[in-house]
C-alpha cells in the first residue's frame, strides 16, 4: 500500500501521495474533483492498480504520468547536465519524499539528494479558507555552484464541455501574443486583450509560454468552476523566458515522436509557474510560492 496523507480544512480535502513524487493526487470541495488523475494508474481509492517499480521509467514515452500537483527543475531538457533530465526523473516527479512535518491542513515532504542536479527539495503544502498555498523550495546540496529554477506544476482535466466552452486565461502586463513553445497536434485558440490573455480549449497538443505574466494563471470551466494560481513577480531571467506556461492535451491515434514516444491518451491541460532562474551556490536555496483559489 502507498501511504496516502488527508489534509482537511472545512469543505477542501486533499489528499498528498509522499511515495509518488510528493504530489497532490486529489483535491476535492464539497466532494467535487478538482485535478486529474490517471484513472489507468491509480484506483477510486487513489492506490496504484500496480505495484510503483522501485527504477523510473527508462524514456518520456514510458512516464507514468499519475497526475495530479507536483513541483519540477527548470529548464527541463535532455542535452546536458544544466538542464533536468524529466520526466520521467528517479526524484523529483519519480521519487519518495519524506515527511517532516504533518497537521491536519498542512504537511512539509522533504525529497532526498539528486545527484544529476545537486538539489534536495522541499514542498509545503497547506489549505487556506478558498484554496490552497504550495511552496517548492530547492537548496543546492552539491560541492559546486549551480543555477536552477523552482517549477510546478497542476494537472486539471479537461471534459466535453470544457472543448466548447471553457478557456484558461492569464494576467498579463502587455498585448504581445504569448511565446508557441511547442506546436504538435493542431492549434492553441489565443486572443489578446489589455490585461488578459485568452487560451480557448481546443482539440490540440502543445504548450505556450507567457513572458508577460502578470500575477495569474486560471482555468475556467465550462461548469463555472476553476482554479486560479497566483504568484509574486520576480525580475530575472526565467526558463523559456516564461514564469507561467500552459501545457493543453486531447487525445490523439499515434504516440508524439517529437516527444520521444509520448501518447497523449487523456485530455487535460497543466498550469505552470516558475520562479526566476537562480545561481545557487552550495547551500543556498531558491523558492516559489504559489496560492491557489478555488471558484
């Protein structure tokens, strides 16, 4: 049995998955569902149908994408080693964290040491009045000096509905058009108005940087549900010259060669926020805070 933490506080429940990469794996008010999980991966009581294999998978295309929140390292890459190697990872999105502190609205879960990146991580999660606050902390536990980003990341599903009528939007400070970080499987609907960019929900695979981001990120369902993240603003030089990044999938036939295999099976989209990319020197740690409100 993966052991399963359950945080309360009045109508929110979340349950946290310390096993499986420190995650959230569901995040419910008034018994209503929130984020998404891999229903071929996880059964209605939130254990692995199978037993979690103690290696990662060996490429992208093998990831066992469970679902729900978690906290990455940017810039995400595979060419070299000042970029992180993920997912699938042997820590981060596919480690054990620890548990260091538990109550019953809050937990902090500690990673162990990754010796690819030099980072340990940290992730404290609790739940407030509307929503919940999520803050990833990596502190460099290598010899050298080494320059990373702090990244999460939230899996929200998408339904029939949400194809007609639902739409993410973003705070922003300009009317630039967002930055096409990938184009795979059709297009990304954006219109751009003072104050706000709009991403229409669409059958399509691919990702959009926002390097104008202004504070938030939501996702408004066709339901009239949604989930708002909002951070502070950073000066610095972010990964993808991007602090908030949306992610968008729908099902298609054939796995994604550019992706090295990866088959979009499920429809959701992913709500990113990154802090600056910092130089951390040995012992000196970077933090994101991200809050969310539920409305």
């Amino acid at each position: 049995m993966t052991l399963l933490l359950v945080l309360r506080s009045g109508d929110l429940v979340a349950t946290v998955a310390p096993e499986l990469g420190g995650r959230i794996l569901s995040l419910t008010r008034e018994g209503s569902e929130v984020l998404w999980r891999n229903t071929d991966l996880l059964g209605p009581d939130l254990q692995p149908r199978a037993a979690v294999p103690s290696e990662p998978a060996a490429g992208f295309g093998d990831w066992r994408n469970w679902g729900g929140d978690k906290s990455w390292v940017a810039p995400q890459g595979w060419e070299g080693p000042e970029q992180w190697h993920g997912p699938p990872d042997p820590t981060f999105d596919g480690g054990a964290f620890a548990v260091s502190d538990e109550h019953a609205d809050a937990v902090g879960l500690v990673s162990g040491d990754d010796p690819a990146t030099g980072l340990r991580m940290r992730r404290d999660i609790a739940l407030h009045g509307d929503g919940v606050t999520v803050q990833t902390t990596l502190t460099n536990v290598s010899a050298v000096r080494r320059r990373w980003a702090a990244w999460e990341v939230v899996q929200l599903p998408i339904d029939d509905d949400d194809l007609r009528s639902g739409s993410v939007r973003v705070c922003t400070s300009n009317t630039r058009p967002p930055r096409v970080l990938r184009r795979l499987v059709g297009d990304l609907p954006v219109s751009v108005s003072d104050g706000f960019t709009e991403v229409s929900i669409a059958e399509a695979v691919g990702k959009l940087g926002f390097p104008d981001y202004d504070g938030w990120i939501e996702y408004r369902r066709a339901s009239g549900t949604g989930l708002r993240l909002s951070s502070a603003l950073h000066t610095g030089s972010h990964p993808d010259d991007s602090p908030a990044q949306l992610w968008m999938q729908t099902p298609v036939p054939q796995p994604i060669a550019e992706l090295g295999g990866f088959h979009a099976t499920a429809a959701l989209l992913e709500l990113e926020l990154l802090s600056p990319l910092v130089e951390l020197a040995p012992g000196e740690s970077v933090t994101l805070a991200v809050r969310w409100t539920l409305f």
